[in-house]
C-alpha cells in the first residue's frame, strides 16, 4: 500500500511539474504591434472600467484676462473616470488643487448629464446647453475608441523595450509615437475645463499660437499586462514652447467590475443655466 501511495504521490509531482513546465515555457511576445493588437482586443471587449489621469507639470494661463498668462503648477491634477461602457453610464471626478482648490463630479447616468463643482456652490447643474444632452436625448454608448484609435494606428511608430514590474505583475513597455491630432481619450467632454488641467482631447494650440506649438509627436510608453494584454499604464511627457511642460500618466483598473450611476436627488439639483466659472475662462494660450 505504501509503494501504491508513494507512485501516486509521484506521478502527481511529475504531472503538476509538466503543467507548470509548460506554463513557463509559454514565449513571450516580441512584435510591438502584436501586444498593441491584443491590448486593442481588451478594450474592446471591456464592459466596464476606471480611467484615472493624473496630471502634473505646468501650464501658462491668462485667469484674468488681462493678456499676460502666468505658469500654474499642476501637481495633484487628477480626473477619474467610472466607465460602464455597456450601460451608456459615467461617473467622473476631478480635482485641480493649484486652480482655486477646485474639485467636480460629472455624473452622466444617461440621457441629461449634471455637473457640481466646488467653486459654483452645493448643486449639480443640469447640462443642457453648449451641445450638452437635453433631458429627453437618449444616451449615446461610451466607448474607449480615443484609446484605441491610438494603440492601433496603423502610423504610430510602436517599438518594444524592455519588460517592466507593474500593477499587473510583469508588463510589456511599449514606445510609441504619435501625431498629437490623435490623443483622445474619450472621455466625457468637461468643456474648457479640459483646457485648464492640461487634458489629452483638449483643444491644442494651433499654427500661429507660437511658442504653444509642438515641433513633432508625441511619445506615449504603454505598459501591457503580459497575462492579459490589458494596457495597465500609458504615459507621457508633453512640452508646448514656453505654454506648457506636462506629465500625464493613464492608468486602467477596475476591469469588469460593478459600477453604479444614479441621477442626484431632486434637492440637490440646481437650475439650467449658462456653465459657470471655470468655462467661461479665456482658452488656453
């Protein structure tokens, strides 16, 4: 009986040993656009997920209008965004520390949107103007088409470096670059709001801004998951002229987990009106 046992426990050993050889010979993948491709793959089949951009750096703004725009530190810059893709749903917070303490929530539960920001009182307001939805629009489907409209542009230059520890374990890193045309992340639009905290998807200074222009693209590092393929982190650096120095750092989570977004109570539900402080501001230089 003892040998009986002692076989098993031996051919137990040697099967789990094959399992785990063949585990850990899997190969890994080589080809940039291959990881990119299956990273693509991901985000399309994502039914829910958490976009955080944090935002750091400087920009230069004219606040006061006065023609003369001055550096704002960014550091602390943080948009969060709850996304369920499937239900048509978002949930996004933000905070801008060096712009007034500022801080929002955007809470799209479909149909007509509300947005509450520090600086404008207690209520949520109603966005039914400046192309926001009406009570009665039907809720169009989010989706993450800016991020992968840009991990799959057949013009990006994609090249693998060296894989990297990350939240997701071990990930591959991926260089890309690309023309700043095509950075959109797709979320929910905040307006001149995007402008202010040096957003991706803002408007970009155009030809004759001077010294906001870029001289080239953009060089984004991508970090995708080796297990899943799913993109874990992109970040950049972004320097317009003497307009702005900015590091931005994407990060994905939260994949395939509950979100919930309800419509604020009545109470705590303002008047439709024009957007108040920050979008009235002047745009960015």
């Amino acid at each position: 009986m003892g040998r009986i046992r002692g076989a098993s426990l031996t051919a137990a050993i040697v099967t789990l040993a094959m399992v785990a050889g063949a585990c850990a010979s899997k190969p890994d993948l080589t080809d940039p656009r291959e990881i990119l491709d299956g990273a693509v793959a991901q985000l399309d089949a994502a039914k829910t997920v958490r976009l955080q951009l944090d935002v750091s750096g400087a920009i230069a703004l004219d606040l006061l209008g006065t023609g003369s725009a001055r550096p704002m530190l960014l550091e602390g810059t943080t948009l969060t965004a709850d996304l369920d893709i499937s239900g048509g749903k978002a949930k996004v917070t933000f905070a801008a520390p060096a712009l007034l303490g500022l801080t929002g929530e955007l809470l799209a539960p479909g149909g007509r949107a509300y947005l509450k920001m520090s600086l404008t009182g207690p209520k949520y307001v109603p966005l039914d103007s400046g192309g926001a939805p009406s009570p009665d629009a039907s809720p169009g489907p989010l989706s993450l088409a800016g991020l992968t409209n840009l991990l799959n542009d057949p013009s990006v230059t994609a090249t693998k470096v060296d894989d990297v520890d990350c939240a997701g374990g071990r990930c591959y890193r991926i260089r890309i670059e690309v023309d700043p045309s095509a950075i959109d992340l797709g979320l929910p639009d905040l307006g001149a709001l995007s402008g202010l905290l040096g957003l991706p998807g803002a408007a970009s200074p155009g030809p004759d801004s001077g010294s906001g222009s870029l001289d080239g693209p953009i060089v984004i590092f991508a970090n995708v998951a080796k297990d899943t393929l799913r993109p874990v982190t992109l970040e950049s650096d972004v320097v317009l002229g003497e307009s702005a120095t900015l590091e931005l750092l994407l990060t994905l989570s939260a994949w395939g987990e509950s979100i919930t977004v309800e419509a604020p109570p009545a109470d705590q539900v303002g008047e439709p009106g024009d957007l108040p402080f920050p979008f009235g501001l002047p745009s960015v230089p």
